[in-house]
C-alpha cells in the first residue's frame, strides 16, 4: 500500500532532485544505523517525503555529508539527515514490519513470514520508542482486518482507516504548534493512498477473489474519487506554514502520487 508518495523526477530542479535523493539516502544510512543492514530492504520514498516534510517545516537548513554505500561503492552520494531521520527510520521499519505480518495473514507467504521475524525486533525497539504510533498502527490494521473478513463495499471506513495510520505517524510531536494540522494531512493523505491502491490493484484482486473496496463503484467513477481526495489533501496541506522546499513538496503531491496512476493508462491505452 505504499509506494505511491514519490516525486514526479522529470519535473525536478537538480537542486530539488539532489534534496530528495540526499533524504532518501540519509534515510537508508539511518536505517542501517539504527537497526541493522538488513533493515534498509525496508527502505521507502514515502517515509523519505515525511523527512522532507517534517524538517522543512521545522525549517531547517539542509546540511549535507558525502558517503559510499554497498550500492553505490564507485562514487560518493550526498546524504541529507534531518533531525526527524531518525523518527521516519522507526516509522518505516513499523509499517515493513506490519506489512509482512499483513501479507503472511493474507497470502501464507513463507517469504512474508521470514520478514516479519527479521524485522521483528528492531520494530518492537521502535514501538518503545513511539508507543502512541505504534498503537495506532495495530488498531487501525485491526479494523481493516475486520473490514476485509467482512466484506465492507463502502471504500469511506477502510480509507478512514489508513488514514487515521497514517495521520498518527506524521504527528511526531503532539506538542508541535502544527501537529493537528498534520494529523488532518496525514489522514487526507492515507485515504488517497488506500483508494489509489485499491484502483491500481482493482482488477488483480478480482482475479484473485481478494477483497476490494472499490468492486461496486463503477470503473469510470474511480478517477473523480481519486481527484476529490487529492483535493481534500491539498486543502489540508494549505493550513500547513512550511518555509521552505515547497515545491518539491509540491512537485510529490500534485504530481509525483500520480506517476504510477498515469503509466498504468498510458499503457493500457489502444493503439491508434
């Protein structure tokens, strides 16, 4: 269900593509860091953006480092680590935590299985640490959970759901004079994420026979849905002052979410 929050790179500065990188790269070194190698395979752009995010409105200066990784061995990256890395590390290894647990319940992987007990604990470490997120994580898995073993059609309560996940995890500190304005962002934010997935995954899980909101709506509906939540979104993150970075910001939420979205048409498209 992630992967969807990324930037529209073709539309990037070289200054706004080395910021998004360097986030993306401290957040990886910082996994590394703070929960072992292996954790970095759990490594996403979404918790990169709540980076960028978060320590633009903190408006903090961007201070950058040079250093190889196994993956880039020849040549040195810039690496960008906020004082809010280390939190989005935690937040990240929570949810890749709770989704291999998810997909272990859903499909039997035993691949999903393994995950899970790798990742383990380093993610209880990290619900120590955020014992408010972590709460919300499981309570809201639960219901959705529920909602998927009884077949719910109405898209509002599961996306309500992930929404009410993901607007905990980009609250990181309740005493932040924004904190209820990102909690609204967040919640926004997680209800277009769960409805783009639930349209990108639509047809699969009909042929599966797994559960899908979205199987009563008509196909032709789908887009006007996912363009009134975007519009939800946007007002949300309008009541947020952030100094600086905001088109990058921008450039991820009007443009970026959509990338996948627009690529599965292009290619389903007829030929003319």
């Amino acid at each position: 269900m992630f992967g969807y929050v990324v930037a529209n790179l073709d539309k990037l500065t070289p200054q706004q593509r080395g910021l998004y990188q360097a986030a993306y790269c401290g957040l990886c070194v910082t996994l590394g860091n703070q929960h072992g190698l292996s954790c970095r395979l759990t490594l996403t752009y979404d918790m990169a953006f709540l980076i960028i995010l978060l320590s633009s409105l903190a408006d903090e200066e961007p201070a950058y480092s040079q250093m190889r990784c196994a993956v880039h061995p020849l040549k040195k990256r810039s690496v960008f680590v906020s004082q809010c890395t280390p939190y989005a590390a935690d937040m990240n290894l929570m949810l890749a935590h709770a989704k291999s647990l998810d997909d272990w319940a859903d499909d039997r992987k035993l691949l999903s299985l393994s995950q899970a007990k790798v990742f383990e604990r380093a993610a209880q470490a990290a619900r120590t640490r955020h014992p408010r997120q972590g709460e919300t994580i499981d309570q809201c898995l639960r219901d959705l959970s529920a909602m998927e073993k009884e077949g719910e059609v109405n898209p509002d309560l599961p996306a309500n759901a992930f929404g009410r996940l993901l607007g905990e995890i980009f609250v990181h500190d309740e005493k932040d004079s924004q904190a209820d304005a990102l909690r609204d962002f967040g919640f926004a934010l997680g209800r277009f994420i769960y409805l783009m997935d639930a349209v990108m995954d639509l047809k699969e899980d009909i042929r599966k026979e797994r559960y899908n909101p979205l199987v009563l709506i008509p196909t032709e509906r789908h887009e006007a849905l996912l363009h009134l939540q975007m519009a939800q979104c946007a007002a949300c993150y309008d009541r947020l002052k952030v100094p600086r970075n905001g088109d990058l910001i921008e450039n991820i939420l009007y443009s970026g979410v959509w990338t996948k979205y627009s690529a599965r048409h292009r290619k389903e498209a007829p030929t003319p």
